[in-house]
C-alpha cells in the first residue's frame, strides 16, 4: 500500500509501511507459486515474527497513554472507536501468529500449510489496510511527526530482539511481550542457527536470478546476515558482506587467489574539508611508465553508512587493469557519525584536487573520468553537478552504478523488489535515517537528482548508467537516464535482468560482472582516447 500522506525515514508509520510492502511482495511470489516456496514462507514467518513483536512493544503502548487519548479526541477520533481498532488489531495479530506457527511447523504443498498461508495472507492484508487506512494517520495527527520518530526508533530496538519465530501461545499485550521477547529471540536464534534456517533468510528466493548471481545470494546467507535495518550502523558495518560471500566461493573451489593483482596500490592523504582525505591509488600491471596514465576516479557504494575501501576492493582492481588506468578510490567520512553533506564534501574535495594535482601521483590531468556504485553514484553524478556549477572543469565520464538518485521510495522497483538481497525496501529508509538525520536535507539537490529541473542536468560529462532487475533502485537509475537524455546529456544505459544490487564487483564469481567491467572499460578507453590512440600507445578497442 502507496501510503497516501508524507513520511520521514524512521518514522513508525513508514517502517510498518515498509514492512507490509516487502512482505505483500513474498505474498505474491507465494501466490503465483514462483521461487523457492519454502524459503519464501520462512522469510515471511521470520519478518512477521520480529515486526509483530514489535508492533506490540513499541505501538500498542502508545494507545494506554492517557494524553494520546486526549490527543485523539481532540483530532476528532472517538475514544470508543480508538479502543475497537486496537482490540482488532490484536485480534487480528494474535490470528496471524496462529497461522505463522503452523506454516513454520509444516511442509509446503501440505493441506494445513496452503490453507494456514492462505489464512494468514488474508488477515496481513486486511490489517495492513486497517492499520495504514486508518490507524496510523490518526496516530500522527495525535501525537505529531516527532514522536512518530521516536516511536519508529523503539520500533526497531524491539525489532532487533525480538522472537523470530511465533510464539501464540504468549499473553498477547505488550508487557508480556516485553518480558518475553529477549528470551525468547535468544532462544530463536540458537534455534535457527542449528536448523539451517538462519542461512537462508537472506537469500533471494524469488527464481527471478541467473545462476551464479543465485549460488552468490546463497553462499551470502549461509554468513547468517541479520537485517541491516534492525541493527544499529555499528552492528552493521560488522555484518558479512557480498566480498565475503565471493571469497567462501573461492575458498570452497579452490581458487587461492585472493585478489585481483595490480603493479601497486598506495595511499595519499589530501586536503579536506574536515581533515584529511584518503585516497587508495591502484596502478595497472603492463602500465607504460612513459608519461601519465588516465584516472579514473571511483567512489564506493554503502548508503553513506557502511562500506569501506577493504570492502569495495575488487572493483578498483578489475577497471585498474583493465583500462590499464589508474584508478583512485575515494575514502570518505560516514554516518551517522558524520551526516550528510560531509561525504560529499569529502569527494567534491579530493576530486578537486585530482583535476589539478593528479600528476602527483603519476595521473594524466587532462585525463579523468569518476565512476561510483549506489551511494557512490549519487555522489559521483553530484560532484559533476558541483564542479559544472561552479565553471570547473569536468571529468570526461560519469559512470554511474546502480546511482541513487532519490530518497524516495514509492518507486515501481521499490516495490516489485522490496524483498530483494542484499539490498530490500526497508534498507533504504534505514539508510535514509542515519544519512539524512535533518528532513530539510532528503531534497537537497546533491540528493534529490530527480527532482531537478531537466535544464540543470544540461551540459553534465556523458555518462554510462547501469542498472539491475533485482535492485529497489532500479527505478531511480531508468529515470535518471531518460532526466540526461532530456537535458541533451550523451547516455549509454546497459540493463541487465537477473542480477542483484552490488553485482558489479564480483567478476570473481559472475561472469556477467565481468562483462559489465568490460563494457565500462569500453566506454572509459573511449573518453579517454577520442582520437582512437591512447597516449602509451595502445591502440583503442582492446
């Protein structure tokens, strides 16, 4: 359900939201009886689990307020009509985890689990429309946007604790479940980790991948990833990542290598806004060491929360060589420690520098373009934004991976892939939160690049734009492309279907990253070589 009035990421109401749409989007892959249909009702049992207990520890609460009564009947709603939505709703709650516990103890295809999924589908539905339709909206004409803030913040605390799997048979309100809760997810947990479960909770069953980028996901959940969204940034810079999951597969077949060689890699620390930047520089192996070599510059992808120049390794190494460039990858400060706009001061600051200084570090100046995944898209599309506004000079190209181009999320791919790994529908207002803490900040214009008006777009590098079938931001980045096409901007779209966010730099593992390295190699020999022979002699086209 589209909610019908403005939201902030962390707000209860939008974290519910989010909630219902990844899960109705399992209900119809459950329904039209695609994927992984086991997996698939697992991931249901253990989203609703931890989002009802939740729903009793951080939402139930609120109504045995006695001012949020008064506030309530002050915004025009009865209170006896109050007390009937909240009764229902724990009626309603009380049935749903009666159905979950015995999907979670049957076999699909069984006559008890089809007729307890179609059972609790029903009654998700109807109290997600009760709960969104009304409910909630009375809910924050009440109590105000603030509180809907913190409520969101308790919600996810109990998120974070709570049972993974149905417990029906506890008291239904919200001290027992309280009291419960911990012990009880504790005990899920372990429970999980001894049956398997836990190492497919955070994979993509909806049969939609192609087959490498599926074994990927898979060997991914088998790390036992908790939901990003449910943790703190601390927690989750902890997780395991896709890098992780393609050194298991590695590891598993053999391979001994464990990255990509290069001729060199060194750090430089530059001049930034609030210290120092570091810059990791990769040198190509058969570099020419006669004169300086194109730059390209490369920003790596984490919602500004998470990621790391370690995490982000491969890619940097695959472009280095082959493009035979040398690539700079971009550190940058994160939230929430440092919210927005610190990262993008930090990149605008180090691109600067490289467009006159670059020679220092044995890079061509005249020949840079910048490259950037998710975040790093954004960011990378931004600081050409900036640098043509200010009447600098400009990068060659812009590639832009998967970019995220709005804070937005009523998004036709936020949507259909809502359940999608590694990146789902509630990471982008997790994300959101912790990045853009000030709700002035969601439509600046280094953000909300979809927002501009076409002619601000005009005069932008050309740029290469990818984007992917299982990603939430694949939306953004379609829309964007036709934004720089309106504005007379040069774009070279290349989609690929059956492939996850964060693909790009897993050529270890997926042939199609490799591919989609080899076409961005393409486009940058290109840009950097418009007369057809690249300044060390090699002739374009290789």
């Amino acid at each position: 359900m589209r909610q019908s009035y403005e939201t902030r990421p962390g707000d209860i109401d939008r974290a519910i939201n989010d909630d219902h749409i990844l899960l109705d989007r399992l209900f119809q892959q459950l329904e039209a009886d695609q994927g992984d249909r086991r997996i698939l009702a697992d991931q249901v049992v253990y989203r609703l689990s931890i989002h009802l207990a939740a729903e009793e520890q951080a939402l139930d609460p609120v109504f045995e307020e006695p001012e949020v009564a008064d506030q309530f009947a002050a915004a025009g709603q009865p209170a006896g009509e109050l007390t009937e939505l909240v009764r229902r709703g724990r009626h309603n709650r009380q049935r749903i985890k009666e159905a979950a516990a015995e999907i979670d103890r049957s076999r699909p295809g069984n006559l008890d689990f089809e007729e307890a999924l179609s059972h609790l589908i029903a009654e998700v539905r109807r109290q997600a429309t009760e709960q969104e339709g009304t409910l909630l909206p009375a809910l924050r004409a009440a109590v105000g946007p603030d509180r809907m803030a913190q409520l969101g913040a308790r919600f996810t605390e109990a998120k974070h604790r709570a049972p993974t799997h149905p417990h029906p048979q506890a008291p239904n309100n919200p001290r027992s479940s309280r009291l419960l809760g911990g012990p009880a997810g504790l005990i899920d947990r372990l429970r999980d980790r001894t049956s398997g479960r836990r190492g497919w909770i955070a994979t993509d069953a909806s049969g939609r991948l192609e087959p490498q980028s599926q074994a990927l996901l898979d060997a991914f959940a088998a790390l036992g990833p908790r939901p990003t969204e449910i943790l703190d940034p601390v927690e989750a810079r902890r997780q395991p990542t896709l890098a992780d999951a393609v050194a298991r597969i590695r590891t598993d077949r053999g391979d001994l290598d464990e990255r990509e060689p290069v001729d060199s890699v060194f750090e430089y620390a530059v001049d930034g806004p609030a210290g120092a930047v570091t810059l990791r520089v990769y040198r190509p192996t058969s570099a020419s060491p006669a004169g300086g070599l194109p730059v390209l510059i490369y920003l790596y992808p984490g919602g500004w929360v998470v990621g790391s120049l370690d995490t982000y390794d491969a890619t940097p190494r695959a472009l280095c060589n082959k493009e035979r460039c040398l690539v700079v990858a971009v550190d940058y400060r994160h939230a929430p420690e440092h919210p927005f706009p610190a990262a993008h001061d930090d990149v605008l600051a180090a691109t600067r520098w490289l467009l006159t200084n670059v020679g220092e570090i044995g890079g061509d100046p005249n020949r840079i373009a910048i490259a950037g995944e998710a975040a790093g898209g954004n960011m990378a599309a931004a600081t050409c934004l900036q640098l043509r506004d200010a009447g600098q000079r400009l990068p060659l190209l812009q590639v832009l991976i998967y970019p995220v181009t709005s804070l937005g999320v009523d998004t036709e791919s936020s949507i259909d892939a809502a359940d999608a790994s590694p990146l789902n529908r509630p990471m982008l207002s997790w994300f959101a939160r912790h990045a853009f803490p000030d709700p002035g900040m969601l439509a600046d214009p280094r953000v909300a690049l979809l927002d501009l008006p076409v002619q601000r777009l005009a005069g932008l590098p050309p740029a290469v734009v990818i984007t992917v079938e299982r990603d939430p931001l694949r939306s953004q980045g379609q829309a964007f492309v036709q934004r720089l096409r309106a504005a007379g901007v040069q774009v070279e779209h290349i989609h690929y279907d059956g492939v996850p966010h964060e693909f790009f730099g897993m050529g270890a593992v997926l042939d199609v990253a490799g591919e989609a390295q080899d076409r961005v190699a393409t486009a940058l020999h290109t840009a950097f070589n418009p007369s057809g022979q690249s300044a060390s002699g090699w002739p374009t086209g290789i």
